[in-house]
C-alpha cells in the first residue's frame, strides 16, 4: 500500500497513536476518504511531512474487530 510506521523500532514510539507514512503526498484525502466511511484517522503537524503521514489513534477500549476495520477501510482508500 505504500505506507510505513513513522516512528522506527527501539525509537520514540509511542503507545497511543501511530504516525504512518506516505510514500507520496496525499494523507488528507486519505483522512478524508476514511471519514466517509465511518473510521477517524488525523493528519499530522509536523510541518516538514505535511500531507504525507497521517496518525492512527490506539488508546483506550480499541478491540481487534477496530483493528480490523481500520485496516480494511485503509486498503480501501490507498489502493
């Protein structure tokens, strides 16, 4: 799909949300796309990635059928 985990392992991950990466610009229609289809992802702040990485939230009660959804809505869109 061309997306990777922002954060490199042993790096500064964090426990709560995921930053993935773009490999082209377009991480606003992505969020945008999934919004319409019932899952909430968000774009990043970091200025120098802009529209190029979006953020996965994964806090609190997040069951394997969310996962599941999330990523299926995510092939969805980016393919």
């Amino acid at each position: 799909m061309g997306l990777r985990v922002l954060a490199e392992e042993g790096g500064l991950r964090s426990n709560t949300v995921t930053a993935v990466l773009l490999d082209r610009e377009g991480a606003g229609e992505i969020v945008k796309r999934s919004m319409e289809l019932g899952i909430e992802f968000a774009t990043g702040p970091h200025p120098a990635l802009r529209d190029r990485y979006f953020r996965i939230g994964h806090m609190g009660w997040v069951q394997e059928k969310d996962a599941f959804a999330a990523l299926s809505v995510l092939r969805r869109v980016v393919s």
